[in-house]
C-alpha cells in the first residue's frame, strides 16, 4: 500500500493553509504601507503648516491692525493663511489640509 492513499487530503490541506497565511501576510502588508502613508501625508502638512505660521508671524510684524487673508502661491492649493491684528495681540491661523495650526502674541 502507497503512502498516498492514506493521506489523500494532507497535501490540499497544506496548501490551503500555506494560501491562507500568504493572504494573512498581505493583508497585514497592506495595512502598514496605508499607515506609513497616512503618517507621510500627517507629517508634510504639519511641515507646511508650521512654516506658513512662521511667514505669518513674519508678515504681522508692523501691519496695520486688522483682519487680513494672505494670497499663496498656486502650488499650495487648499492651504490658507489668516493674520489678525489688533494692537499687540497678533493671531496667526494657517491650515493645509486637515491640519490647522494657530498662534497667537502678545496678550
């Protein structure tokens, strides 16, 4: 008697069980690149916002008082830059994306 019929299924079993891990493994590949994105993505419009808060502070320096929205350029499409002053309070609100970032001086 061969050793093949007595386990007939072992080997479909096997390979069953060696595709379930396969896809397991893929999975748990695809979740950490999509996270490693999003931190990507998290990062650079924290990067961004930061820097258009520091051009904002910048730019207060000796403005009139008042409320003022700062044009940027075309590359930085959906960001926004807000400068408010009011004596010596200044307030800066910049946002890029879905990150915000605001800073107020001189309260």
């Amino acid at each position: 008697m061969s050793t093949r019929t007595k386990r007939p299924a072992f080997v479909t079993t096997l390979a069953i069980m060696l595709m379930a891990l396969v896809a397991v493994a893929l999975a748990a590949i695809t979740a950490r690149v999509a996270t490693a994105a999003r931190q990507s993505t998290t990062e650079r419009e924290r990067a961004q916002v930061e820097q258009l808060v520091v051009a904002g502070m910048d730019l207060s320096s000796g403005a009139p008082d008042g409320d003022r929205t700062i044009q940027l350029p075309p590359a930085l499409e959906g960001a926004s830059l807000r400068i408010s002053v009011h004596g010596k309070r200044v307030e800066v609100i910049a946002k890029v994306g879905a990150t915000t970032l605001r800073q107020i001086t001189g309260e």
